[in-house]
C-alpha cells in the first residue's frame, strides 16, 4: 500500500509539473485529491490494515496529500499571475480614445419661458392652479359667458374661436380666463393663482399669428386688492423678466371682464424707445392686458364685491419669448426645426 502510495504521489508530482495552466491544475486536482479521486480510493483499503500499519500508512498518506496539495497551490499561484499579467496587458484601457457622444435633449423654448414666467411668479407668492381647473376643451360659458363677454361679441364669431361639433357649446378655449372662474367656482378668497396652459384661435396663420398659442392667466382676489397692486405686482414681473432699466406703461384698455382695464406696455427692447420696425415706430411693445376683475364676474361666481376685490393679468407666452429673444417668426416654434431649437 506504501509503494502503492508513491507511485501516485510520483505520478502526480510528474503531472504537476507538466501542467500548463489553471485549468490543467484543477484537472489534476480533481484526478488526485477529489473525493472520486485516486487517494481516496486508496485510503478506503486503510480500514483492513492492522493498527500499527493503519498508523504509519495513513501518516504517509496525510503527508502525501499535504505535499501535493502544496505544490498545487504553489503552480497555481504562478499560472495565477501569468495569466492575470497576460489578460491585462490584453484588456489594457486606451483612456486617449475620444468618447462616443450622446446627443443631448433641449427643453423648448415655450416651455422653458413658461417655467421662468411661472417661477417669476411663484417668487411673487402666486401658486399654479392644478390643470382639471384649466382645461383646453371649454364651453361657451366658461370662456365667454362667466367673463361676461356679450353674445355679439366678435370674439365669439366662427371666424375668431373652434366650436366643437360633439359637445353642446363646446369650444377649444381662446384664452386663459376661463381658469379664473373654474378657480372662483372652487376655492373662496384669498385666491392667488396662475394658469399656464394653450389656446386656440381661428387665425390665417402669419409671422405673428398662429391658430395655438400659450397663455398665462393670472388672479388675486382678497380684501382691500387695489389698482396700485396689480401695477406693483406686473411692473416686478417685468423688471424681472426683461432686466431692471426697463420702463413700462399702462394704457387703458377695455376687456369685458375687467373694468378698468389696462394693456401693459414695455420700452422696445430693439431700438430702446426710439421707434423701430418691431414697435411700429412707437418705442413701446405691449406684453399683457390686465385690470379688475369686472363686479359681474365676481357676483356670478358668488363672490361679495362689497368685500373683495381682485384683479387679472393674460399674457402671451410666444410673444413674451419672441419679445426677449428677438425672434421675428412665430412660426419657429413650432416648425421643429432643430437649428432653431438648438439655440436655446
Ligand atoms: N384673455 C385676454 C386675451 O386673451 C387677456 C387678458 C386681459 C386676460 C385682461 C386677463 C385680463 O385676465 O385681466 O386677450
């Protein structure tokens, strides 16, 4: 059994050093060592030898097994690095490769300076009403009616608004102020909101005229809310929009649903007041209309006028944007045109 022994330590010793890599190592360690392996095999025939042999045999045979079990370890420590040394140098990084580029999205203009009116706004402690108060298909008695528009008003024509065919009186709203009496209808004074949102209008579409655009609709209704407050409240807005040296006018103005009225006007950004083609000579550019809300409109919503007051503010997004941006084409928006887009 002893000479039996050798001969296997003798075979494997010989194996182990013909091995070539890892997976040899593994081989022959699953040959020798394994439980199916050839010293176990042997190990098995122990349990018939006599105590004194069963003693000696068996100490050869931990011996062997420690030995073997060494030189494997050794062996595989060195095909370990070399083959660690080999994969590196293969794998190695080229960290001079340019990197791959990823084109990178762009917010659109509109919804870029919507954000910027409304946080404008937020700062100025105005809070934006959720959108099931500010919805896109309207009926006549929220975009006219409720802002105490006249039945022969022009803006009601065909030719100025979209009826929907489907629904009874249904229009795709022309302006914001519908928001203003889904708002009064819902929540008691004080009411301080703003509504962002799309509009439509009946246009030949031109280079100012397209037949959707963006509005935001404003409203402050407390006690004691002045004129002098919406003139506060929309020359800030101004300052912070278009920068601080910019002078600004009220002129009046008429709107069913404010009375006074007012369309806000600030000095032409392009030629500073002298009078250019963008300001039709005048040296001022309107941006908004605004005035306090009408008594008719606040009684038809239940609000006491003898107790609050408030006013309203609309402006167009694409106008303010063209306005800061000197882009002379309303079109551009909405055309898609990534040369355009990219620019901002
Ligand atoms: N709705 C008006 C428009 O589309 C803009 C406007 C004017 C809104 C005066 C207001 C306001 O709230 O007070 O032309």
């Amino acid at each position: 059994m002893k000479t039996q022994l050798e001969n296997i330590y003798k075979s494997a010793k010989a194996d182990i050093e013909k091995a070539q890599s890892i997976s040899d190592i593994d081989e022959i360690r699953l040959k020798y060592l394994s439980r199916k392996g050839e010293f176990n095999s042997i190990k098995k025939g122990l349990k018939d030898l006599s105590d004194e042999d069963k003693r000696t045999v068996g100490a050869l045979a931990n011996q062997i097994t420690q030995d073997l079990e060494a030189l494997l370890k050794e062996k595989h420590e060195i095909f370990y690095q070399k083959e660690l040394n080999e994969k590196l140098q293969h794998d190695r990084i080229d960290i001079t490769l340019s990197g791959k580029y990823l084109p990178e999205g762009k917010v659109h203009p509109i919804t870029s300076t919507t954000n910027e009116i409304v946080s404008i706004f937020q700062n100025l402690g105005f809070s934006v009403i959720s959108p099931e108060l500010s919805p896109e298909v309207e009926t006549e008695y929220y975009n006219f009616d409720m802002l105490n528009v006249p039945h022969d008003h022009p803006a009601r024509d065909v030719q100025d608004t979209f009826y929907l065919k489907d629904i009874p009186n249904g229009v795709l709203r022309s302006q914001t102020s519908g928001a203003q009496i889904h708002v009064m209808e819902t929540q008691k004074p004080p009411i301080k909101v703003i509504a962002p949102g799309r509009v439509y209008r009946n246009e030949n579409i031109n280079s100012r005229k397209n037949n959707f655009f963006h509005q935001i609709e404003g409203l402050y209704v407390d006690k004691g809310i002045t004129f002098g407050d919406l003139k506060g409240v929309l020359n800030e807005f101004i300052r912070l929009y278009f920068g601080s040296a910019r002078p600004t006018r009220f002129r009046s103005s008429f709107f069913p649903f404010t009375e006074p009225s007012a369309e806000v006007d600030v000095q032409c950004i392009m030629c500073q007041g002298k009078g250019c083609r963008t300001c039709s000579g005048t040296g001022w550019l309107e941006v908004l209309g605004a005035g306090m809300v009408d008594v008719n409109v606040l009684k038809g919503v239940g609000i006491d006028p003898e107790i609050y007051s408030g006013f309203a503010f609309g402006m167009g997004v694409e106008r303010l944007s063209m306005l800061k941006y000197a882009i002379d084409d309303i079109r551009l928006f909405f055309n898609n045109d990534k040369r355009f887009l990219e620019q901002f």
